[in-house]
C-alpha cells in the first residue's frame, strides 16, 4: 500500500514536471490588449454614438424607427455576448476568438462608412424645404444591415473576452500578478472611457459638420489599427485552452437533481455527499451552503453510483461532485440580481437626450459655432472619469476606516447605490424637458423637425453627469460583481453577463418606446413622443421611467439581502462542517 502511494507521488510530480511553465508577461502585454481596446472603442463608439443622427440625416428615417432599430441592434449586439463566451470558453479560447471578432468589427465599420461614401447606397438628401423624404430602399437597408451584423459578430468575441484574456497575462498566485490584475482593470476603465470622449467630441463633430464618409472612414481606420495592435502582441500573450463547455456541468447537476429528487437527506447529509475536484480545475473549492439545498441531492452518493480509479464520476449524468453544485449555486445567486440591470440601463442611459439637444440652443456662448447633439453624451463620461479617481482616492480609504471592510462597501451596496441615482436623474431630466418645451413655445427658433427651443442644451447637463455617476457605481460594480462571483471557468460568460443585461434592456427599451408611442398617439392629452418634441410629453416618459427605476430599486433591495457571496459560509452550516471534523477526529 505505502510503495503505491510513493508510485503515486512520484507519477504526479512526473505529470507536473513535464507540463511547460506559464511564461506571464504581465505589464508587457498591456499595451498590446489596451490598444487593441482603445482603437477597438473609438471605432465603435465613434459609430455608435451618432448613428441616431445618421440614420435620420442620411437614411431619412423618423426617430421612431431610427431609435427602434438601433435599440433591437444594440439588444441583439449585447445578447450576442453571451454566444462569443460561449465560443470562447468551449472552442477556441479567448486569443482566437479576440482576433476574428476584431477582423469581423473593421469590416462591419468599412461596410457602414461605404454607405455614406456611395450615393447608390443611401436615400437621396432630403432637405429642410422638401415636403417629402424617400426613404432607403430593400437594397440599401440591406447593405446597412451587412455592417450592423458583422459589428454584431465582433462585439460579441470583443466585449466578454477582452477583459478576462488581459486578466489571463497576470500570475493569480503571486502578489505582483494580483496588483497587476487591479491596475489592468483601471487602466481598462480609463482607457474605454478616454476612447469615448474623443469618439464623442472629434469623430463626431467630423460627422455632422465636414462629412459623414469621412467621419465614418475614421473609425474603420482606428478599428484596423486595433487589429494590427491586438495581432503584433501574439507572441507574448498566455493563451488559456478551452476546458470545455461550462454549462454542460451546470445541466448535469440540474438534471442529476431532477433524478435523484425522491432521495432523503440524512440527518448528517454531508458524509453522503461524493466530494471530488479534478486536479487541474482553475475553480477555487467552495464550502457548502444551505440556499437551493434541493441541488445537493445532486451530490448524494448511492450504492449503484460508481467511481472511476481517478476519483471522478463514472456516470456524470447520474452523480455530480459538491463542487459542481456549489458552482451551480454561484451561477443561479448572481441571476436574480443580474436582472436589476434590465431597468438600471433604461434608467441610466436614456436615449431621447440626443433628440432633445437637437431642439436645444447647442449654440457654444454666443459664437456660431453649434456643438454636435451626440457630442453632449461627453459629459457623462466626464462626469465617470472625474468621480472613478476620488472614489478611489479618497472615498474608499475613508469608507475602510469606517466600515472596516475592503474597498470600503460591499459589491451590492455600490450597485445599489447607482440604482438609486438613476431615480433621481431621470426626475432631473422630466423637469428640464418641461422648461425646455415651454420656452420653446413661447420663444420658437425655426428647425427642421420642429422648433427649436431658446434653452442652452448645457441644461441636459445635470442629468447627463448624473447617468455617469450611476455607471460609476452600478456598472463598475456589476462588472466586478460578476467576475468575482462566477466561478474562475466562466470568466467570459462573468463578461457576457453584463451586456445581457443591458441587450434585454435595449429590447424593452425599443418596446417601451413603441407602446407609448402608439397608445398615446391621437389621445386628448396627445403623443408623448411625436417628431417634434415641442408637441408632446416626453417629461411623461421620465415620470414613467422613474417609477420603472423605484420598483427596481425595491426589487434589488430583497435581492441583496437574500444574496450570499461566493465562499462564503451559512452558520448553520459552520455548525455542521465543526461537528463533522470532531467526528473524523473521533473516528
């Protein structure tokens, strides 16, 4: 028995000996994998932010249909997330699935930045005298829609993996890799949001002000820079293989718990409990946890399971290890608070700002020259970056010495926290729509969809700086929510999840939008969302969304005080576990 366990030992030590070691450039892939990040997101945003505008400018849509479809294109974009991780974590890894997704976004620009070039390709121009506008023909849309999808595709492998792949550059085990994960994630952050203020500011105002071709071939070309930038660093980059599909392990346990439902507990349940963790796994061990306790049976071990010489599960469909359950757990915890990200993003990011700095006085001071609607979206990534470093810098030292916690709030409170912003920006912004309404009517400039109103679109202002506040504790914290408290194998999946939420929310969005419109429309009160802004009640909607954000707001309040953090312990079960270690001691 000793001489086959030495054998043993020395088989392993022979295993471990023989697999080549993780060379982690850390530092030295970063320019590389934010670069590629940075021109990846002035290309996109540069797109992105304005193509309401061009869509009516240049497609000759109305702002119903323009907002619809863009709303069902970010929707499908986000949703398109959760597929690449998918795809990532199973096949290819994140490395392969980074640069066919950042090929598939140049030519989604290029083809979009064609139809702006081509006359053949868009709607003639339709001016502020003509009574009618033709609109895009099937071929036109369709040629439009070929660049919306090959975005789809790129965003989808970009968004989820580009985080966990520079994450992967870091050694997890030693000090300076954990340092070097942090200082990548704000480096991260600050980049993205650098990114959009130029694509926001310069690209755009070259959009509507010297050329739509021009101003949409500058995004193509940052997008192709990023390709050169993410493929220059091959060399040096970790690339962590695929272990295969995630979600196959959550579907045994659930269907292993299904089958196994009749089974009874023991009054000592967790010596029937089969205990077993591949020795290559990534996850870190999880402690066992009373919520969704009807999992466990998954984990019962019987006289008719049978054990392979390793130790795993000859049959996985008919016995699951606690380990796989208590990774099931972690991913069906972070589902009922994910869900608040649904209205969050509606509340946060509301879109008719654009058209109400459209009938706004963009006037800068009293020059000629009239800053681009999408232009004012800066002041929400200003509003972002000022805030992230005194938080940082200031709040949190504050807030640890207080609460003597890490970080200062808890994950949940900082989510929380930007939740409750949103109630409070979308009332700002009710208000400010009635006093730009009103002034418009009494001191009308001429426009083309409508008159223009005398108020300084710096009025938005307030409620654009708020929206960044919000991102800067809800978004900021879901991110880091979903890394932390997704197991380690489903890091892309942690990053998909965040632009689901938001995809969802660009759907209800979109929907929301087309049933107030059509049930409003030629009621005594009047349609609260026509073309012209100054005929209708768009401070109605703002009150509507601010009941939407309070509902959720309370939702997310039973949320998290039912949540439980990963790795974290019931004390009943603390009990449990004691009690179980004095009996092996006895033993």
């Amino acid at each position: 028995m000793e001489k086959s366990e030495n054998e043993t030992m020395e088989m392993e030590k022979k295993i471990s000996d023989d697999e080549p070691e993780i060379n982690y450039k850390g530092i030295k892939a970063m320019p590389f994998i934010i670069g590629n990040e940075t021109f990846e997101k002035l290309g996109a945003i540069g797109t992105l932010s304005n193509l309401q505008v061009y869509l009516t400018a240049v497609f000759n849509m109305t702002r119903i249909d323009a907002t619809t479809l863009l709303s069902i294109f970010n929707g499908t974009t986000n949703f398109a997330t959760l597929l690449g991780a998918y795809l990532s974590d199973t096949y290819f890894g994140r490395y392969k699935t980074l640069g066919f997704a950042s090929i598939s976004s140049f030519l989604g620009l290029l083809a979009i930045t064609l139809t702006a070039a081509f006359k053949n390709l868009h709607p003639p121009h339709c001016g502020a005298t003509d009574s009618k506008c033709v609109g895009p023909d099937a071929g036109q849309m369709a040629f439009l829609w070929l660049g919306f999808v090959l975005m789809i595709v790129g965003a989808g492998g970009i968004r989820p993996c580009n985080l966990a792949f520079g994450a992967d550059q870091f050694n997890p085990n030693t000090e300076s890799g954990k340092k070097g994960v942090n200082s990548f994630f704000n480096w991260y952050f600050f980049t993205i949001t650098f990114a959009q203020m130029v694509s926001v500011t310069l690209v755009v105002y070259v959009q509507t002000d010297v050329s739509w071709s021009i101003g949409l071939g500058i995004p193509s070309i940052f997008m192709f820079l990023s390709c050169i930038l993410f493929f220059m660093g091959t060399k040096i980059y970790v690339k962590v293989k695929p272990e295969g599909s995630p979600f196959t392990s959550i579907l045994q346990v659930l269907v292993v718990a299904f089958k196994k439902r009749k089974l009874k507990f023991t009054q000592q349940p967790w010596l029937s409990f089969f205990n077993y963790t591949p020795k290559k796994s990534i996850n870190s061990k999880l402690p066992h946890t009373e919520q969704f306790r009807f999992l466990d049976k998954a984990a019962i071990l019987t006289e008719d399971d049978k054990i392979n010489p390793d130790g795993s599960a000859a049959n996985p469909w008919m016995l699951c290890s606690m380990q796989q359950v208590e990774e099931t757990k972690c991913v069906l915890r972070v589902i009922p608070v994910s869900l608040t990200a649904i209205l969050y993003h509606i509340g946060a990011q509301q879109q008719y700002i654009v058209f109400q700095a459209l009938q706004s006085n963009r006037h800068l001071g009293k020059t000629s020259f009239q800053i681009p609607a999408a232009t004012y979206t800066i002041f929400a990534m200003l509003s972002l970056t000022i805030f992230i470093p005194i938080y940082d810098r200031i709040l949190v030292p504050v807030t640890e010495r207080i609460t003597r916690k890490d970080g200062g709030i808890t994950v949940l409170q900082r989510m929380g926290i930007g939740i409750f912003i949103t109630i409070v920006e979308s009332l700002v912004g009710a208000f400010v729509e009635v006093r730009r309404r009103d002034l418009a009517l009494k001191h009308p400039i001429p426009g083309v969809r409508g008159a223009i109103s005398p108020m300084s679109a710096f009025w938005l202002v307030p409620q654009l700086a708020l929206g960044g506040l919000a991102e800067a504790f809800n978004s900021i914290g879901q991110v880091e929510f979903y890394y932390k408290q997704f197991p380690e194998n489903m890091r892309s999946v942690a990053g998909a999840f965040f632009f689901c939420g938001s995809a969802v929310s660009n759907y209800l969005y979109g929907f929301l939008i087309s049933i107030v419109h059509r049930t409003t429309e030629g009621t005594s009160g009047g349609n609260w969302l026509p073309e012209d802004l100054n005929k209708g009640r768009l401070e109605y909607f703002y009150y509507l969304i601010v009941a939407l954000c309070v509902l959720n707001f309370c939702y997310f309040l039973a949320c998290a005080k039912w949540f439980r953090y990963k790795g974290s312990q019931d004390n009943s079960l603390a009990v449990e576990m004691q009690e179980k270690k004095l009996d092996q001691h006895s033993a």
